[in-house]
C-alpha cells in the first residue's frame, strides 16, 4: 500500500509525492526534514510476506546489491547515492532527485517518434555512462537499458537510472543465473543465448532507439532489416539505421565492440545531418503547466538523494537528476527573496532583468522600459521602444537576476547555481543560458559549458552561442561535436573568420591535414592576415614537417601582431626545431616578456637558453616555471638533465 503523504520516516525524511511505482516499491520525493528545501528521492522496498521465502529473499538481495553497486558508482550522468535505512520491516535508500522526465514520457507525451538529432545526442550521452560503468573491475552490466530508465533534464542533461538488476560481469560464465530485463530490448543472451556482457547493453540502446525513432516497438530478438525502420521514419539517415542494425545484431560479435565505439558511429550520423534536421525539437508540457517547456537539450533533470556527509546536498551539484517527472515547485514557506533583492519591478522586455521600479533603462542590455522613452542605438536612430508593464518578480526571474548580477561580478560559482535555480523554476532563456555556458567556461567546466550553450543555441540559433558551443566541446575533448557545432555557426555567420580557423585547427588535431588546411585557407580569404589562421597554417606545416613555411607563417603573425604570445612561442619552437637557438631565444623572450606567467614559454626558453649554453639562464627559467607550475613534467625533467 502506497505510503501518505506527509509520512515521515528515519525521523526526518516528510514524503511530498510518490513519482513511480513498481510490483516490488515505489518511489517518493521527499523532503528533509533537517535541511528545509532539500528535496530527495527515496525508493521502497515492499517486504511482501505473501511472497514465498525464496522469493522475499532474492527481492531483498536484489534492493540490496543495488545499494552496494550505487554506493562505488561517481558519474554526473548517475543520480548519486545518499543513504539507506530500514524501518518497520520495511528497506529504504535515498538518491539525487532529478527533476525532468523519462525518454518514455517524452514518446507517451507526442505520440510519435522523436527526433533524429535528439535521440542521436541523448545515445552519445547514455554511451558516455555505459563507457563508465563497463570500465568497472569487474564491468557493471546494465542488462535493462531501456527509454523508461533514461531520464532527460529541463536543462538537457541526461541521466541513467534505476540499477535495480545490473549485474557485474563473471569471466568464463556461460549463462546469467537470472535472465531479467524487458523483452523488447533484451538481447539474446538476456534470453540465455549465453551471458550478457557490454554487447548486450549495446544490443538494448539499439532497440532503445529504434523505438524512440520508429514509435514502433522492436520485435523481440530480431534484428531490424535494412529499410524497415525508414519505411516506418522516413526522415531518419541511413547512417542512422545502419548503426542500429549493427548494435542490434543477434551475434555480439558483430555489434559494436564497445559504448565508445557506437558514440562515435552516432556522432557522424549527428555531422552528417541536414541543418533541417534540427527544425523539429522535442517539447514536453510538465505536469501542472499549460505551456510547454524548452526543447530538451542535454543538461537538467530528476534524481534520487539523500543525507550522507560524504556527498554534497544536491542544490551544489551542477547538474541533478531523478524519477520525478516534473520540476518541483518551492515550498511555500520559503521566502520569496531573501534581504536586500528587489521583490517587484519593472521587467526587462528582452533579457528578464528585474529592474528598479523607477528605472527608464534596462541595467543588463539597456532596453528601454518605460512607453515613450526612446531606445538606445548605437547608430542614432530612433527605434520603436517595446511595451514594458511593472510585474511582480517571480522566484524564478529573481534567480535570474542574482546569476546575471553574480556573473558581472566576477563570482562564477554564485552566478552558476543561481541560474540553474532559475532553469529549474522554468525561465530556461537563451540569455541565461548563454550566461550560465560564459560561467561554467569560466571556471574550465567545459563539458557543462558546452551543454548550456547547446540549449542556448537551440532555444535561439545564434552564430555566438554555437560558436561558445563548438570551443567548449574543443577544451572538453569531444572534436566531433566541436565540429558539427562551428559548422552550423558558419552558416549563420560565413564572413565570421574565427570559425573556419578554429575548425581548422580542430581538423588538425585529429590529423586530416587536408581538410585542416582547406579551412585554414577559408578564413584568410574571409580576412587577410587573420593571426589564429596564420598560427594555424604554421602548425599545419610543422606537422607535414614543412619547416621553412612553418617559420614563414609564424614570422607573418608576428608581423601582424607583434603583440601576440602564440605567434611567439611558435616561431621559437620552430626556430628550435631547425637549429636556430639564438633566433629561438629572442621570440621566447619576447613571449616571456608578454606572459610572464606563462609555463609553456619559460619552458621552451629554458631548452632554448640551454642549446645557447646559458645553463644558469635556462635553471633560471626554468625554476620559475616550476614556481608558476610546480606539476610542470616538462620543465621538470629538463631541470634534472642539466
């Protein structure tokens, strides 16, 4: 029997909501009760004494491995665990709660299939998991993969959930001693065709998306024919079926060999798409509201949580999760704001910044905000001034106006968890989540940078915020993504050179030379002289071992910009190269004298000074770069050989 709400248990957990139900438990938010506005997930175990012993006992074995393998598992796509206790003979464990809703709560709410982009960007991120979790000694095997378990964000972030019948992998098995899992995604060895492995999770993401793409279900244990999941989706790729034809092959040795693999089939399916591809983005109207929410990107949703010292409260942590379809609402005995925050005034008509009640302009992007006051322009001209009315300011707008206030300030960390507050309380804008990818990048979270600057880009294609996009997914590591995203920038801003030669350079780090090249040469025809394309040439050059062109380019940058710290560096490690240490040592002193903070330079001077015979100039330099970096291996060992 469901619990009531209000119930508390452990003497301090007050359940709010029950957010799902299963045959062995259910799941509740609630609240603890020792930190007001903390809210949690708890899932239940029934102890059923209807149940036969042996089967009482295989439930509680189950709810409690999956408390053992939830407690050793760290990964920002996982709810994080909390706590457990037991009480009144009944067994309870706490988690992150995530406020979003689940893949099969998306299709239930469109009656159709979702879009290829999405589906495609939600896999790449479930692959991310599996990668994680397949690392494991010895690998955690998901076996119920599934779009019920896979939960998506207000904010797009993705999260795998429920864990209730992962098992771990046992070399030399032959079969599982449980066969579990929902027939339609199972694979064969699900069935007892053999034990499941990485394989089969692989197997399960691939009828996963077949039905997100199809709205069809798979036929169990059959792999899809070449054209019949396009007769029922027209508008997916080819290169999209194909790679779920693969992971859904009957014999695992023909799947994909590993999550990574599969990413990467998934993430040139995404750059070979169509721009219209991207037209249709998936909505979901949240309970309790009559609008619908923001396209789901990839970072906000529901999750389990809990109390456990170990582990921060769930309002610290970038992105949090859960079961809970919906984002909640504040309690009604918090504050509306707290001293000192305007509780009303005049809204910004374009960016939402709570102004004074007597401001005639806007103090974020300086919008006129009263009839009859003409806007600002930069060019002189008078422009039709928007209708702005006094309002009360909204929980959320206020959070809003804390993060954009926090950020001009210089305190990131503040400006980051009041906009995801905001976020959560539904005012998702381009202009906030373009401020909260500026903060995150700001402090070098690049992979959560890069994912609210997509949410930005898709509630409003921009050439800047895909350009914010593509950098952060760069310093992420994730080249393939960086690409698609400077792509579709291009083609909002062609004459924009810093695109073509940002996406050179990205070329170039994965070693297609020619292509490197063919954008290089793109953005000097946009602009002439443009110093990241010449620096970028250079380096192109000194990959195919071209070293009189390489020291061209990096001497034509620093003609260009005699100021620039890269040009420099460049042209002394090339002179370097060529045997040329008194010409390498004048650039990289002028690189020093420009960053004298910079490890790279003192680094790359010290080896220049060195070749020269300047050993006590080149300990010099060195020492200091080991006192900016004292982590430098580099400078490290060139100080111990000399």
């Amino acid at each position: 029997m469901p619990l009531a709400s209000g119930t508390v248990l452990a003497g301090r957990y007050r359940l709010l909501a029950r957010l799902g139900e299963g045959g062995m438990g259910s799941v509740y938010k609630v609240e603890d009760a020792t930190q007001p506005g903390r809210f949690l997930a708890l899932k239940e175990l029934l102890d059923d004494a209807t149940l036969p012993p042996d089967e009482r006992a295989a439930a509680v074995k189950r709810f409690d491995d999956e408390i053992a393998l939830l407690r050793r598992l760290h990964h920002p796509r996982i709810p994080s665990f909390e706590g457990h206790f037991l009480e009144r003979g009944q067994h309870y464990f706490l988690m992150e709660l995530i406020a979003g809703a689940t893949l099969e709560d998306l299709q239930t709410q469109r009656h159709s299939p979702l879009p290829e982009y999405d589906v495609l960007s939600w896999m790449c991120d479930v692959c991310d998991v599996l990668s994680y979790l397949h690392a494991q000694h010895p690998p955690i095997i998901v076996r119920d993969l599934k779009p019920g378990n896979i939960m998506v964000t207000p904010g797009g972030d993705v999260f795998l959930i429920d864990f209730g019948i992962a098992r771990t992998y046992k070399a030399g098995k032959q079969s599982n001693t449980e066969n579990l899992g929902t027939a339609i995604y199972a694979s064969p060895e699900h069935h007892g065709h053999g034990q499941t492995d990485a394989r089969s999770d692989i197997y399960s993401l691939g009828a996963t998306m077949y039905h997100l793409l199809t709205n069809i279900e798979p036929a169990p244990m059959e792999t899809p024919r070449p054209g019949s999941l396009r007769r029922h989706a027209p508008d997916v790729s080819e290169a999209t079926e194909r790679l779920i034809i693969r992971a859904m092959e009957l014999d695992p040795a023909r799947r994909f060999p590993d999550a990574e693999a599969m990413r990467q089939a998934m993430r040139q399916a995404m750059l070979a798409l169509p721009p219209a591809a991207q037209a249709s983005r998936t909505r979901i109207t949240l309970p309790g509201s009559t609008t619908s929410a923001p396209a789901l990107p990839r970072s906000a949703a529901p999750s389990y949580s809990a109390s456990a010292p170990a582990s921060p409260p769930a309002s610290a942590r970038a992105s949090s999760v859960a079961a809970q379809p919906a984002v909640a609402p504040a309690p009604a005995s918090r504050p509306a704001a707290s001293a000192g925050v305007r509780v009303g005034g005049l809204i910004c008509p374009r960016c939402g910044f709570v102004n004074r009640s007597n401001a005639k302009f806007c103090a974020h992007d300086g919008a006129p905000l009263r009839p009859g006051i003409a806007p600002r322009s930069r060019a002189g001209k008078p422009a039709a001034a928007p209708v702005t009315t006094i309002v009360p300011a909204s929980t959320a707008e206020l959070h809003a106006q804390r993060a954009t206030e926090s950020f001009g300030a210089g305190r990131f960390q503040q400006a980051i968890r009041q906009a995801e507050e905001a976020i959560t309380q539904g005012r998702g804008t381009y202009d906030l989540y373009l401020l909260l990818g500026r903060a995150r990048r700001s402090l070098n979270r690049h992979l959560e940078a890069a994912r609210a600057f997509e949410q930005a880009a898709r509630l409003q294609p921009t050439a800047e915020a895909l350009t914010l996009e593509g950098l952060s997914w760069r310093d992420a590591g994730d080249l393939t993504a960086a690409q698609i995203a400077l792509t579709k920038a291009r083609v909002l801003d062609p004459h924009n050179a810093d695109i073509p030669s940002q996406l050179g350079l990205i070329c170039l780090q994965q070693g297609m030379f020619s292509q490197a090249e063919g954008e290089l040469a793109a953005a000097l025809e946009v602009q002439q002289n443009w110093v990241p394309a010449l620096i970028g040439m250079g380096q192109l050059h000194e990959a195919r071992k071209e070293w009189p062109e390489a020291i061209a380019s990096f001497r034509q940058a620093t003609a260009v910009a005699p100021n620039d710290v890269a040009a420099h560096l460049e042209l002394g490690r090339a002179l370097l190269a060529t045997h040329k240490p008194a010409e390498a040592v004048r650039e990289l002193e002028q690189a020093t004298r420009l960053a004298p903070q910079s490890v790279e330079a003192l680094t790359a001077l010290g080896v220049a000074l060195s070749a020269t015979g300047k050993r006590n100039k080149a300990r010099d330099a060195l020492r200091k770069a080991l006192t900016i970096d004292p982590t430098s291996r580099e400078a490290r060992e060139m100080l111990d050989h000399m």
